[in-house]
C-alpha cells in the first residue's frame, strides 16, 4: 500500500495520544474549512488529507512568522522566538506529552518541545487566526528584540568584532589612525536586531592578523556605505527609507541573507525574477514599514518565500529531488551534524534525508518502488515546500503557483493534482546484482531505505542491457592501464569509478549521483518536445516520456564531462572513452528509436577540435613532468601576484592570494568574470585563459584553478620537449 | 549554488577567509545590506519625480503587485541595474579596505 494513502497519525487507531491528535488535527481543518467556506466530515479522503495537511502547515505558521520576517526553513532563530512568545501567550497551543502528529525525527526530539493543539484544554474557544497571532507574536517578538539591543550596550556578553579588532591591534603597539571607524551611516546603526552571533560564548579572540583584515573590511564598508548615503541624499531617497531597507533586510534569517546577497552578486546564478522578488519585496516592505501598520505589513510581506523558489519543481524532478535541494539548502536547520565543508557529504546526506522524509510523508514508497513526479503541468507551478517544526518533526507542504506568480498555500483536490503527479515505478539496484530497470535513468533511483541508499551504486550499461556479471572494482588487473583504475572520476556534478571484467575490460562505470548530473539540453533539438509527445506510447503520460528523454540527455552531458576529465588525466584512458563512447551511442539510439529523433546529430560525437596532449605513459617520467609543471605553477604564481596579499597583510609571497582560488572550479572562476571587479579575480582569470590559449586544454574540464594551471603547465612542457 | 557555497565563494573574494565565522558573517552581512541600499538609491535616480507621488502611494496601499508593476515600468532593465551596484558597491569595499 502506498503510505500516502495513510497518515501517520492515523496508522495506529488504538493509540489515545493519537487519537486525541486526530481530533485536534480535524478541528484544526474546520476551522481551516469554515474560514474558506467549507466543511469536512468524517475520516479524511485523500483530497482532504491534502487539506489537512494544510490546516496543519497553517496551524504551525500560528508558531513562526511568516515571509520576511521569519521564512520556515531560513530563519529558524526567529521561529524559535516566536515559538516562545507564541506558546506562551496564545491559549490554545500547549505543551502536551502527546505523540507529534507529524513525522517524528527522533524520539529524544520529542521529549524536548512537542507543542500540540489540545482541544481538551480549550475544547470552546475559538482560535485567533492566524495573522492575528502572527502579528501579535511579532509584535512581542520585535519588542524582545529591542529590549535586547538596549540591554546589549551594557551587556559583557555582547562582543563588538570592531571593538575587538581596534583593541587586538592597539595591543600590538600600533595604532588605529581612526578613532571613528565606527560605521557611520545612520541606517545601518538604527538595526535594532543583533547578531545572536555575537555572542560571547564560543567567542573566538581576534588575533593580530585577524585584526587587521577585520580593520580593513569595516574599512571597506564604510566606505562602501559612505558612498550611498552620500547618493542618497542627491537621489532625493526620503529620509528614513533606506533605514527601513537595512531594517527588513536585518530582520531575516542568517540563511536568507545569505541567498540575499549571493542573488545579487550572482545574477548567473539566480532566477531574474527571484532576484526582482528580493529587491521589490523589501521595497514594498520598507515603503509598506513607512505607512503601514505593523499586521497589514505582515500580511503583505509573505511574499517574500524562498522556501517555496527552493521547492519549487523543475523539469524531470521528482518530490524527493527538491526535498534533497532544501536539505541541502539549510543542512545546519534540518538536523545535518556533518562536517558543512564537505560538500559530498552534505549532498549524500540530503539525499538520504530527502528519500527518508518521502517515504515517511507518502510521496515513494519502498515496497511498491513507486515515487511521486511531476509531469508538465506542474513544472515550475507548483511546490513541496520542507518543513522541520521544533518538535524535530517533518511535514511537506504543497504549494501551488497563483496567476500573480506567487507560490501559496491552497486547497488541492485530487483532480487537480491527477493533472500533474503521477506515481513513477523504478527498480533500482540496490546492489550492482540487480538489473536496472529500463525506463528509468540508472541514475534516479526512488524508493529507498535508508540502508539501502547508503549501499546503493547503479552501474551502467542501463536502459534496457543486462548489467554486466563477475565485476569487480576492488581488484582491477594490474597493468591494465597506466592510471588508478579504482580511482573515483569526478567531472563537474557527476563522479563515479570504472568496473572491469576478470580480463581487464572496462564493462561499467559506477556513480553515485542521483538526479540530473548536467544539462544535456543543448544535446536536444530544439523541437524535442514535440517530437517526443508525437510518439507517445501506451498510456504513457508525455511528462513522463519528457522526463525520459531529458534524463539520459542530461546523462549523456554527465558522461561528455567525465570523458573531458579522462582526455586530460595524463594517462591511457582510451579503454575507459570508448566505453563511455559506446554507452552514449546505445543511449541515443534506444532513446530515438523509441521516442523519435530527439538528439541533435552531433550528439555524442567526439569534437574534431578537442585537443590531443601526448603525455608521458611511463608513471616516473609522468610524475617528473607533474612535478616540473608544479613548480612552473608555483613560479608563475609568484610572478603575477609578487609580494602583495589581499589586503596587502599577512602575505609573505604571492601564493597565499592565490589560494583563495585554487580550489575553485574554472568554470565557476569564469562565471565571474565581470562579477566581482577585483584585481586579483582578473589576474587569475587572465592566467586561465592564457594557459588555454597557450596549450588547448579544454575550460569545461572540470578541473579545479590550480589543478588547470598545473596540468596545462605540464601539457606546455611537454610540447616544448616533443618539438626539440 | 547553496547557501554554503555562496559563502565560501564571497568569503574567498572579499579576502576575509581569515576571521572567525561571527565576524565573517558580519562582513558580509553589512555589505549585503549596502548593496540593497545602492540598489535603492539606483532605483530612485531612476524615478521622474512625478513617478515618486504614485511610489508613495502605492506603499500606502502596500500592494505588492502594483509595486512590482510600477517598479518594472520604470526600471525595465532592473537585472542589468542589480548588477552595476553589486560592482559600484564591491569596488567601493575592495578601494576602503585596501
């Protein structure tokens, strides 16, 4: 049975907790009905599971604020707040020992905050709604706020980063030149909110160095902030509006901020219109902030969801797709006791989370392998939008795109979701013995345990051949090849290891990337839709047939970087290309011959222009060219870079401004070209670019700066060896 | 690109990878909030001053909608402004801290 067709608290009848939870849950709905001119009775059908869920979501947002001043997932310091003031003042939320009636994280989770409607309580009297409790609960919560920058000047727990800096430095014998380098714009002094990050505990001494770069940045602010108030005035602004802009601004969670500043900076990154929706939303606030009541500003302020930008589908995704993306998102909030500087394993540790919290919340299902997707319909129209109350529960909240653009919580009956969910089967291969289905990308896997996700390798050749049988990974024949044959390939989003038969042949290659690994649009003509919906095969939705398509083209893309890896590795890798090689042409042709003539003739074709480094085989002559070319790096760093540092401290050689970029993908270097208009940033840049002119090595490599540098270095030396 | 991301990419730019995770978010944060007020103050050079009235007015209102509306007709290449303030602000930042 499919587990969306139960609800958790409906799972175990007999339960009083439970049962009482139910209760207060269906009063919840009515309420929730009765405001939208509807009534339920009885056990809930599906659409009113749906509805449920939203009486739920909405119930919960009586505990957080909404929109900019609290975002769900992002600002939960806020929503701890709010809980506090909320629960403690709002008569019928209380602290029950109940059972949550949500997905529950973890038992000791439980133990610590399980606010819960009891309707034992306060069986009669009618909740607030809530914008009445949201603007009450921010009211107090601004007022909290308040009072805790007043108490913060006289507060030793509260520790000034400048103060710090000038006295670390002081200290050192040296002397602050400005005894005002307090930031002088009036907007960002009137921020009333303090960084909780200030806080002493856990607080870390500046030493000399780190003094002196924390001097030059509130330097650099200053700066930065003299210059636009000085705009300011000539623009005419009105006097206390840009206040009001550092006020919303300051107002959201650390992670929105965050996302604040990276959709400014990175406009290549961001959705124009998400970036429209940052800047007009916090001028609506601050313009709303100027004339509005606190209740009204509240209200309109909602629209300002990055939650639901991050949950949002796109094409080819299923529910656990953009629950892994939130995870990912906002790892620290939802649980993620990792190591945050190891991007592999936050994403390994999303993904599990994400297939854990579909399985739990009914969108795939271990047992039948059935997941939930999304056809045409829904893309970019609606979204799944992850949710972690302070109970360490987890709710997924539907969301649906309105003719504004703008994502809301709304009643979803069934008819409307058969319009754009279907249930999507898939055998994954738990083990490397069990045959991938030939529909689905060997690459998303759905319905998995947990234990089983973590053993979880699909292996190619997929869509429709057998695996290949007697592999091993462990022990590849020596002298097969000059390389490690067990050495994990990474190329751009995807990464995986070579299998090989008893005899040495190349017969699989093992990833672990779910999902769509690289854009394999460009390999598409541009009429492939249409051309795959005129093929449409039995009963088969086209989104479907799409998410196909898009899925292997995508996997061809992943395949393409893995052999620009493989092509500039220095090694003999012929064996593993070609079998790369051969796998994109049985994708295209099994693709075409049953969804027509998708591909666009140069798809999977070697580029003529690729170029062609004839390295050393011999592993000593191999490793003296890398150290040679190394060096060659080393020097050339130096050169272009002298003496000088960032800010022209703490650097004893040019090195130590260079390494702020070498392990920074080319590609990701180049997207910024034009971005960030730094001296530093184009003199790597011309450093790439004048190692591409000089030797070919391919910018979509893949390859990290330094690595670039290096291997276009050895590349360079190795030319100039065979040309004497 | 997530939020760690980001992070690490504008710690690494700015050249403050060197202090503490507070004081780093600190940084960053101000200057965020600079370059929402250099985008403001764009925005206002921008405006005829017989578009400020009706600015005013729709922030009484507080319709959202109008505003986005009345912001795009004015500002139609709002993305390309964006961007020349992330820059003006960025410059500013890198010439101060020198």
């Amino acid at each position: 049975m499919n587990p969306r067709e139960t609800l958790p608290i409906e799972q175990n009848p007999s339960n009083e907790n439970n049962l009482l939870i139910k209760e207060a849950f269906l009063r919840a709905k009515e309420n929730e009905a009765e405001r939208r001119g509807q009534k339920h009775k009885g056990k809930p059908n599906k659409e009113q599971r749906v509805y449920l869920g939203n009486a739920i979501a909405d119930a919960r947002a009586v505990r957080v604020a909404p929109g900019v001043f609290g975002q769900r997932t992002a600002n939960i310091e806020m929503q701890r707040d709010m809980d506090a003031l909320v629960t403690k003042d709002v008569p019928h939320i209380v602290q029950t020992k109940t059972e949550p009636a949500t997905i529950t994280e973890t038992n000791q989770e439980q133990k610590i905050m399980e606010p819960k409607f009891d309707m034992k309580t306060n069986p009669v009297e009618k909740p607030k709604t809530p914008l009445q409790n949201y603007s009450e609960g921010y009211d107090r919560w601004v007022e909290a706020k308040r009072k805790a920058a007043a108490d913060a000047k006289n507060d030793p727990t509260i520790k000034n980063w400048q103060d710090e800096a000038i006295e670390t430095y002081e200290k050192s014998g040296k002397k602050v030149l400005d005894a005002e380098l307090a930031l002088p714009s009036g907007s960002i002094n009137t921020v009333v909110t303090p960084s909780p990050a200030l806080k002493t505990e856990g607080f870390h001494t500046l030493d000399i160095e780190q003094a002196e770069i924390m001097l030059k940045a509130q330097e650099g602010l200053k700066v930065a902030d003299g210059a636009v108030e000085s705009r300011a005035e000539n623009a005419k602004v009105p006097i206390g509006f840009l206040g009001k802009i550092a006020e919303s601004y300051n107002k959201m969670g650390d992670g929105l901020r965050w996302l604040t500043v990276g959709a400014l900076v990175y406009s290549n990154k961001f959705a124009p219109s998400f970036r429209w929706l940052m800047v007009g939303g916090l001028l609506s606030a601050a313009v709303a902030t100027l004339y509005m009541s606190a209740s009204s500003l509240l209200e309109h302020a909602s629209v300002i969801d990055t939650s639901a930008a991050l949950a949002t589908i796109r094409e080819g995704e299923g529910v656990t797709h953009v629950l892994s993306r939130q995870l990912a998102e906002n790892p620290v909030d939802f649980g993620f006791t990792g190591n945050l500087n190891d991007a592999n394993e936050v994403k390994e540790w999303s993904i599990t989370k994400a297939f854990d919290i579909a399985e739990k919340t009914g969108y795939a299902d271990t047992a039948t392998g059935l997941e939930t997707r999304v056809a045409s319909d829904g893309i970019d129209n609606v979204a799944y939008v992850l949710q972690k109350g302070p109970d360490g529960t987890f709710n997924v909240v539907e969301q649906l795109k309105g003719d504004d653009g703008i994502f809301r919580i709304q009643d979803i009956n069934n008819s409307a979701k058969n319009a754009y969910e279907y249930q999507h089967g898939t055998n994954f291969a738990p083990t490397t013995e069990t045959e991938p289905s030939a529909e689905a990308p060997a690459t998303e896997p759905t319905g998995f345990t947990e234990e089983e996700l973590k053993t979880w390798k699909p292996v190619i050749p997929v869509d429709g051949s057998s695996p290949p049988t007697n592999l091993t990974t462990e022990e590849a024949p020596v002298g097969q090849e000059a390389g490690n044959p067990n050495a994990l390939v990474e190329a751009g989003a995807m990464k995986g290891s070579f299998q090989y038969s008893p005899n040495g042949e190349v017969v699989g290659f093992i990833t672990n990337e779910l999902g769509a690994s690289a854009d394999g649009r460009d390999l598409l003509n541009e009429d492939w839709r249409s051309t795959v919906r005129n093929h449409s095969l039995n009963g088969v939705t086209d989104g479907q047939n799409i998410s196909v398509v898009d899925g292997r083209a995508s996997k061809i893309a992943g395949y393409e970087q893995v052999i620009a890896v493989l092509e500039q590795d220095g090694v003999n890798n012929k064996p593993k290309i070609d079998f790369l090689r051969d796998q994109i042409q049985d994708i295209i042709t099994k693709t075409e011959a049953e969804y027509g003539n998708v591909f666009k003739d140069t798809a999977g074709t070697p580029p003529e222009s690729s170029s062609h480094i004839n390295l050393p085989t011999d592993p000593q002559a191999l490793a003296q060219l890398n150290a040679d070319a190394a060096k060659a790096t080393d020097d050339h760093i130096k050169s272009v870079f002298g003496k000088a540092g960032w800010f022209g401290i703490g650097a004893d050689n040019g090195q130590k401004t260079f390494e702020a970029f070498a392990e920074m993908p080319v590609s990701e270097l180049l997207e910024r070209e034009s971005r960030i208009p730094s001296e530093e940033v184009e003199k790597v840049i011309k450093m790439v670019r004048d190692a591409n002119a000089q030797t070919g090595l391919p910018l979509e490599s893949g390859l990290n700066v330094r690595d670039y540098l290096d291997r276009a270095a050895a590349i360079d030396i190795q030319n100039y060896k065979n040309t004497k | 690109m997530n939020n760690q991301e980001l992070r690490e990419v504008l710690i690494k730019e700015l050249g403050i990878g060197g202090l503490p995770k507070e004081a780093q978010d600190e940084v960053v944060g101000k200057l965020g909030e600079i370059i929402l007020k250099s985008v403001t103050v764009a925005i206002f050079e921008r405006l005829p001053d017989d578009a400020r009235k009706e600015f005013e007015d729709i922030g009484k209102k507080g319709d959202q909608d109008m505003m986005q509306e009345f912001l795009q007709r004015y500002i139609p290449d709002m993305s390309e402004l964006m961007d020349e303030e992330v820059k003006r602000t960025l410059k500013n930042f890198s010439e101060g801290a020198k």
